[in-house]
C-alpha cells in the first residue's frame, strides 16, 4: 500500500528531539504572537469603536483584530526564507544519516551540525529558499502535465472528484520539495542547483510511486490535523473570549492557526520522513534519465531555470567555460 515504516519514523523524531524542541518553540511563538497581537489590535479597536454604539465597537474589534493578524503574517512571510533554512533544511541534515545508518551529533550539538551542513551545501538561506521555490514551481508544473483523470479515476464524469484529489497532489507538493532538498544534502553536491535538478528528474521517473505515497500521507496528517482542531476549540474559544469584541470568526481563526501550529512541529516532520523513505527507497540505485529531463523541459521552463543556474554555478567555481556534464544514463 505504502513504502515507509511509520514506526521508524516516529523513532527518528525521538532521536532528533532537538529539532522537534526548536519547531515546538518556533511554531508556539508564532501563535502566542497571533493570539497577543490579534487579541490587543481587537481590544484597541474595540476601545476605539466604543465611543459611539455596540456596533462601532464591534467593528472597531474587528478591524483592531484584522489589522494585528495581518501584521503577524506581514512578519512571517518575510521569516519564512529563514524557517525554511534553520529549521526544516536543518532538520532534514539530520534526518538523512540517521535513514541511512550514521551517527549524529547528541543534544543542542544537533542543531549547530545542522547548520553547519546547510550552509556548506547551500552557502545562505536565499539559496536555499531559491532552489525551495523553483523546485515547488517545477513539480507543480509537471503534475499538471502528466496527471489525467484516467490516472486515478477512470470516470470522466467525476470531475469534481478529480479536483479533489488534484488539490491533495498540490498539499502533498510540500512534503516532495522537501525531499528532493533532503536528496540534495544526502549526495553531498558541491552544486546546489545541479542537485535539485537531479532530484527532480528522479522524482519524475519514480512518480506514479512516489505520488501514491505523498497522497497517503497528505490525508493522514490533515485528518490528523482535523481532529486536533476538533480537540483545542473549546480552550482555544476560552482563550480568545478574554480579549472583548474578538469572539465568532477569530475563535476559528486562531484554533485553525494553533492547529496548524502542532502540524508543523510535530505531523509534518513524521510525513517528511516517511517520503524521505519511499523516495530514497524507489531511486536507489538509480540516475538521472535524459528522457525524462527532456519531459520536464517541455512542461516546465522553471527546470530550464534550474538548469542554467546549475550552468552558472558550476562556471563560476571552475571559470568562464563550466565542465561538460557526463552524459546521462537512459536505464532506471
């Protein structure tokens, strides 16, 4: 049905606790920061509003409310290029020896080896978060391409089905980005760029089976997700219900972000690691096939990108005239 052990993963989240702890801080901080900004904008604007009637203080809470959580997102989309490079990157440099069997670093050391391989493959977050962002764009582009209804449902009627399950493939995106960045740190790639794109190319030879195991695990974690949602309303409600004129939508609001909020430190690194298997599991053994890497030109010109910056670094470390790069195999 599947090609991971769950149990194993769930082991490695044990013997990378350090990692598990920082995602916990990190995640936690940013929903104490939805909850207290989001709280206070409300009760500022319901302070303000309350010098006319009910109804000016319920907007004024409302805005007053609004303007906090957009100033918290404001925040986190500029943060994001740093998460994704001390924590997921960082959590990934340590996932990958423990999958194939070597030692890591016990303790907080955990997190400055971590850090130490990232920047070593990847030099600073914007090239990280670079390749991040291309690789999301190619796999998008490529699904779009190579996924029929016929694929999955043999039913051409069912098309809302086949939304559906074309909107699940683009969640379970997050989970396959993150293993080809986890392929790139496993080969040890001078070339970032060279390495994403090699990923990627073995992604797409493998990918019928390497999407039936991100589907799975994409229902898992939101229907886990979905029930922990279900579990923190009531507290939650509780806890929004201190700060006046703040209760309905932001009761909703802030329990989907708390929610979300487990998800990213404690589901999504478990689903991570279970891909991690299945891909490194079905490319074992395998290279990049020429055919295939053609069959991404043409539906994506993000891998053409990946592929001239992959050029260009490799021409800036060995001069002006980059090494011709060995010609690809045509076996699997």
């Amino acid at each position: 049905m599947w090609d991971f052990e769950l149990g194993k993963a769930i082991g490695l989240m044990g013997r990378t606790a350090p990692f598990i702890g920082l995602r916990l801080v990190i995640y936690f901080g940013i929903t104490l920061a939805y909850v207290v900004v989001t709280g206070g904008g409300g009760g500022i604007g319901y302070m303000i509003g309350s010098t006319g009637d009910a109804e000016s203080a319920a907007n004024g809470a409302f805005w007053g409310a609004t303007s906090g959580f957009a100033l918290v997102s404001g925040v986190l989309y500029f943060a994001r290029e740093y998460l994704l490079y001390m924590v997921k990157a960082g959590h990934i440099a340590v996932l990958v020896p423990l999958l194939d069997g070597q030692p890591i670093p016990e303790g907080r050391n955990q997190i400055s080896h971590a850090t130490q391989v990232v920047k070593t493959r990847f030099v600073e977050s914007s090239v990280l978060f670079g390749v991040d962002q291309l690789i999301k764009g190619i796999l998008r582009a490529f699904n779009r391409t190579v996924l029929t209804i016929s694929s999955f449902l043999p039913i051409p009627a069912l098309q809302n089905v086949m939304k559906f399950v074309t909107a699940v493939i683009n969640m379970s995106l997050t989970y396959v980005d993150e293993v080809i960045l986890a392929y790139n740190i496993r080969t040890r790639q001078e070339n970032p760029w060279a390495g994403a794109r090699d990923g990627v190319v073995l992604y797409a030879q493998n990918y019928k089976n390497l999407l039936k195991n991100a589907l799975w695990l994409t229902v898992f974690v939101w229907l886990l997700t979905l029930l922990i949602f279900i579990v923190i309303f009531a507290p939650v409600a509780a806890l929004v219900a201190l700060f006046p004129g703040t209760a309905g939508f932001w009761t909703f609001a802030i329990t989907a972000i708390t929610a979300y909020a487990f998800k990213a430190a404690l589901i999504d690194p478990i689903a991570m690691t279970c891909l991690m298997q299945a891909y490194f599991k079905a490319t074992e053994g395998q290279t990049p096939r020429e055919d295939w890497a053609d069959k991404l030109n043409s539906a994506s010109g993000k891998f053409k990108e990946l592929g001239d910056k992959a050029m260009a670094f490799a021409g800036n470390r060995f001069g002006s005239k980059a090494p011709t790069p060995a010609e690809p195999t045509t076996t699997a």
